[in-house]
C-alpha cells in the first residue's frame, strides 16, 4: 500500500474523515534522529528506527480548518511503510508501528 492510501484509510478507521486525495500534499525527507522533536516521534520509538529517516509527509486540511500533517517513515532498503505518526492542529493523535501484529 502507498503512503498515500495508508494515510486516507487511516484518517477513516482512526478519524471517520474520508480525505480527498487530491487535497493532500505530500513530499518525502530524509532526518537524522535528533533532528526530529520528540512530539513528533517519542524517542523510544525512534531508538527502534533507521537513522536517518526517509520519512513520507502528508498535509491535509479538512473542511473545518483542522491542519492533519502525518510522517510515515519508510525503510529505504526494503520499500515498506514502518512506522505512522499523525498531528492534528500540532498535537500528536496517533502513531504506531505498521509491521506490528496487535493482541
């Protein structure tokens, strides 16, 4: 699955928001660890991650002026979406590992 698809189908699962994909916009940046704030990625779960990131940004904001900004942090030597942080009006509201498997 695209980082885009990840996002959309997390902000309906996690939000009940359905995003247009076409109101989202998105670049890719690479970060080393203390270069990312820890309201962004708590360091225990950036101590379980490459260094750098390659991390996927998307931001995207809804119909009632909410700005939704997500990282998803891709491991660059496998291809595969790793780890999801999303904001929402600079407050973090969500963030897991992908590859986990949930009790």
């Amino acid at each position: 699955m695209n980082y885009i698809e990840l996002f959309t189908n997390q902000m309906k699962i996690q939000f009940n928001l359905m995003v247009n994909v076409d109101e989202v916009s998105y670049e890719g940046i690479s970060l080393f660890h203390d270069e990312i704030d820890e309201s962004f990625i708590p360091r225990e779960h950036l101590q379980r991650l490459q260094n750098p990131l390659l991390i996927e940004t998307i931001v995207y904001t809804d119909k009632s002026n909410n700005e939704w900004i997500a990282g998803i942090v891709v491991d660059e030597n496998k291809w595969l979406n790793e780890y999801m942080v999303i904001i929402k009006n600079n407050k973090r509201v969500f963030y897991k590992f992908l590859n986990e498997v949930e009790n």
